[in-house]
C-alpha cells in the first residue's frame, strides 16, 4: 500500500526535524541527484573546480562563471586554463592552483584581471581551496570567484576624479597664493615711501659720518670711536629694513615653520615704523613670558601684521590719544563651533594649544552693517588709492592656509580688535607621539 | 659771539654727529633736542638763532613744533631749516609752500656743505 502524497511529505518532514543536518542533504542529494547541479547553477558567484591529478583540467563550470568569462561548460569541461585563457593569465591560474595545492589551505586572491575570450577585460576576487576525496585519493581546487568589475570601475573612475579634484586644488591654492603675493606687492608699494623714509635715516647719518671723516681727522680725535660705533649701527638699521622688505616680498610657496612670533612682531613694526610715526601712535606690545613658537609661515604672517598694522593706522587717524596694542598669550581652545572646517582633523579642535594674537586699535570701529562685508573681497571704506580692499580677504585666506582663525571685533571702549587663533608648532614630543609607537589613549 | 643752532630731530645717532661736524668747522654753539615734545621749552631757553628742524618724530612733528615757535613771540622770527627724509631732491627748489611760508626746507641725506651754506646765508640775512 501506497502512502498518499501528503502523507509521504508529512513523514519527510517529521524526518527532516529530527535528523542532524548532513543526514538531510545525504537523503535529499540521493532522491533527487540533480538537485546539486542546480544548487550550483544558480549560485550568486562563479564556482568552478578543476583536477589536480589530471593536469587541472576542469570537471565544474557553473552558470555564473559561465556568465562572467563568456567561456559555454561545454567549451571549459575536460580544458585547462591554457586552452582557454591567455598564456599570461593561465600561467598565473596555475602556479596559484599548485600553491593551494602544496600548502593545502585556503588562497585568496583580491583583485585579479582576466581576458575573456568574448574580448573582455574582467575583474575578479577570487578564492581557491584544495578539497581532498580521501576514498578516491583525488585533489580537487575548487575557487570561487565574484564579479567586481564594476566595483574597480568606480574606484577607478572615482581615483581619477581624486585626481582631477586634486589638480584642481592645486590650481586653486596656486591660484591663492599669487593672489597673496599680488596683494603683498601692492603693500610693498605702499610701504615703499615709508621704508625709504627710514632707510634715509641711517644714510644721513652715514654722510654725516663721512663729512666729519673726510675733513681731517687727528689720531687722537675723540669723536672717532663714537662715529665709527654710530655709522656701524646705522649700516646694520638700513641693512635690517632692507632685508626685512626683501624678506617680506619674497616667498610664493606657502612654507610652515616653527617660529617665535614676537621677532615676527617688531619686523612688521619696523617696515611699518614710519606711518606709526606719522600717525603719532602710541605702541604697545604685550607678549606673555614663555610664548611657545607657532606654526606659520614667516613672510605670510608678517603679511597679515603689516596689514592690520596699517590698518589700525588708518582707523585711528584724526582720533585723540591713537594707541595700538598688540598682545599675545598662549590657551587651549575650549570649544571649537561646530562649522564645516571643525569637523575636519586640519581645522583647530578642542583642546588644540594655540597662540591668540589679539592686534587692539582705539579708532573710529566698525558698523554692523559694514561688519558683516570686513571679510569680502574688494571691500573697502578708505578712499580710492589708498587701499583696494583686498587686505582683509587676504589676510583671513592666509589664516585659513594656516589652519587657524580670525575674528573682528568693536571693543567697549572704543576702536577694534583683532583675534588672530593660531596653532602651537608640534614639540619633538607631538612628533614622537604621532609616530608608530604611539600610546594607544 | 658764536651763533647758537638748535637741532631737533629725534635721530640721536644723526644729531650727535650733525653737531660734531657744525661745532668743528664753524663757529655755533649747538643744542639737541631729540624729544620734539620738550622742543619748545628747550628753545625758550636756549634762545637759538637757528633752528634745524626733523619733520617726521613721534609726539609732536616738524610741522606741530614750528607753529608752537610761531606762537611765541620770542622764537617767532628765529628762521627754521626744515630737515626732513620725506622729500626727494629736486623737490625742495620748487618754490614750495614751505619755502613761500619762510621755512627752507632741506632733504636728508644733506651734504655738509650745502646745509652750512644755508645756514650761512640765513644768518648773514637775519
């Protein structure tokens, strides 16, 4: 007697809950035999093994790898790579497949290209694995391998639109930088009447030097040593503003260096030494003991000096008592905004030790509205040909170069202040701790 | 008697050698004042027949100084040559304002000779 249909399901069911796992596939791949072929035909990767008694030759090609190389099984069953592959690529098939043979354990390979037939170039991560038929006494390598093509093409595409984007940022800092020197020559010839106001200082003092010299001097003169100590000094001032107008122009490229700024400071002062002079203005520089060196690039940052210096000049003419700060004292920031650059590691973070400039005037100030446009290109308050109103926009693109930050403000008192935020230079320490054998935090 | 010249510039450095040189090869009697700011209290005790006079100085410049003179009744007509490294050669000798308001005004670096000739005449002259 026959059991009926469901009654048979029923009992393979209630087989199939209470048997171990490889029993289930046993009875099931020894009722329906074919069930295993299609098991492996409609795999989501390409699956194939060869025979690695017999030359390697291919004894399973499943439809996706069919798919992927173009190469039909009826074309691939019983061949070697060398009947279907190139001579490169079936070289490198078989020393792998003898090396998972030899080491007897699992080989991954990446990335691998091949050349179909179908005339193709395809992308493959492929693994291969020995598998043994002890009752038989056979090595197969079965591999297993997964399309990626068009995963490379995007990385591919999207490494060469890196690679655009970074030319093109090159460009664009390029671009920066000549805007920088541009601005910076324009300052240079502002400046050029003033630094040759103080050059001629010391050279009036030279002739003055010379005309006592050149009209006959005893051995024993006792002006002697005074004038030559005088002319000596004035040699080296003229020499110092020269270098420091050379140091100041020179320099396209964008170099960051650990500098003390205060140096930096008084430079800026010298070149601007005459319209403070002519301005009448009271200068204070206010340094706190200890200043640790900065991260800046030298002539850049005398740039923004010489920039807001003038600046403060020009705010603060006609106004009673002009007086210029500069003070500098070293912090940590507490909180950084949360804007697009502070989510960047470039951009200052909390906890960043930094030095805060604060460049301090008791001019006439800003109004609200004219605040919100300090920054923009070509903005400017002050009459034609005395400024082009990029000083701004430079000096805040330069702070920007250096990862640091600029802010405006109108003081209670009267007149504006500065705040320039710039990052400590990394200690020998910092660089140690950076490198690889960094304590883990 | 020897002419008494107040130089005010506040270059030390040039002021010293400027009276080295006036006090060797003339007969002056030189003052220096290199804080414009006691200019005019220096002057009204020094009483100079001269006076040779920086533009650019902190505090109060040239240009503050001579009205401060002008003001006072004894310095008002002591003749003043301006010194100054504002202004290129060939600018002073253009009839300029200064030189229409009775000021010469002289470019620095100056030659010892031109300077001492002006001198010479402005004295000769008062």
């Amino acid at each position: 007697m026959s059991a009926p249909e469901g009654a048979k399901t029923q009992r393979l069911s209630s087989k199939a809950i209470s048997a171990p796992p490889e029993q289930i596939l046993h009875d099931l791949l020894a009722e329906s035999p074919s069930i295993l072929a299609s098991i492996v035909d409609n795999l989501p990767v390409a699956l194939f093994v060869k025979d690695a008694d017999h030359d390697f030759r291919v004894v399973l090609w499943n439809k996706k790898q069919e798919d992927i190389t173009t190469i039909p099984r009826e074309k691939a069953l019983g061949r070697t790579d060398f009947h279907m592959f190139s001579q490169e690529s079936a070289q490198y098939f078989r020393q792998v497949d003898e090396a998972v043979v030899r080491r007897g354990k699992l080989f991954e390979i990446p990335e691998e290209i091949i050349s179909t037939p179908g005339g193709g170039d395809i992308w493959l991560k492929t693994t291969k694995a020995p598998v043994f038929d002890t009752t038989r006494n056979r090595t197969f390598v079965i591999g297993i391998s997964e399309d990626i093509t068009p995963q490379i093409r995007v990385r591919e595409q999207l490494k060469e639109l890196n690679t655009h984007l970074t030319l093109a940022n090159q460009q664009l800092q390029e671009t920066q930088l000549q805007l920088i020197q541009a601005e910076k020559m324009e300052s240079v010839g502002r400046l050029a009447a003033g630094v040759a106001h103080e050059v001629k200082n010391p050279l009036a003092l030279l002739l003055m030097g010379v005309e006592y010299l050149a009209s006959g001097i005893t051995e024993n003169d006792p002006n002697l040593p005074e004038i030559l100590t005088e002319m000596r000094d004035a040699i080296a001032r003229a020499d110092r503003i020269i270098r420091g107008l050379v140091d100041y122009s020179s320099s396209r490229q964008l170099s960051l260096e650990s500098h003390e700024l205060l140096p930096l400071v008084e430079n800026a002062l010298l070149l601007t030494r005459h319209e403070v002079r002519k301005g009448n203005i009271n200068v204070e520089v206010i340094f706190e003991k200890d200043l640790p060196p900065v991260f800046i690039d030298l002539a850049k940052m005398e740039q923004i000096f010489v920039n807001l210096i003038i600046n403060a000049v020009h705010a603060m003419e006609g106004r009673p008592r002009p007086n210029l700060e500069i003070y500098a004292y070293a912090t940590r920031i507490p909180e950084v905004e949360r804007d697009e650059g502070a989510r960047t590691a470039r951009h200052l973070r909390s906890g960043d030790e930094v030095v805060i400039v604060e460049i301090r005037d008791n001019g006439s100030g800003i109004s609200e509205e004219n605040m919100q446009k300090i920054f923009d290109p070509f903005f400017t308050t002050k009459a034609t040909g005395v400024g082009t109103g990029l000083g701004l926009s430079v000096v805040r693109k330069i702070i920007e170069l250096h990862r640091g930050r600029i802010s405006l403000r109108n003081r209670v008192s009267g007149g504006v202040a500065v705040s320039l935020t710039l990052k400590v230079a990394p200690t020998v320490q910092d660089e140690l701790d950076k490198g690889p054998f960094k304590k883990k935090q | 008697m020897s002419k008494k010249i107040l130089i005010i510039d506040d270059e030390a450095g040039f002021t010293k050698l400027l009276r080295m040189n006036l006090e060797r090869n003339g007969d002056y009697e030189v003052m220096i004042e290199n804080h414009s700011v006691h200019a005019l209290k220096t002057a009204q005790a020094f009483q100079p027949d001269l006076v040779l006079l920086d533009l650019v100085m902190p505090g109060l410049d040239g240009g503050d100084v001579a009205a401060l003179f002008q003001a006072d009744p004894k310095l008002k007509k002591v003749p003043v040559i301006m010194l100054t490294a504002l202004v290129a050669h060939g600018e002073t000798s253009t009839g300029s304002v200064a030189q229409a308001a009775g000021v010469t005004v002289l470019p620095k670096p100056v030659e010892m000779a031109t300077l001492r000739s002006c001198i010479t005449d402005i004295l000769e002259k008062s």
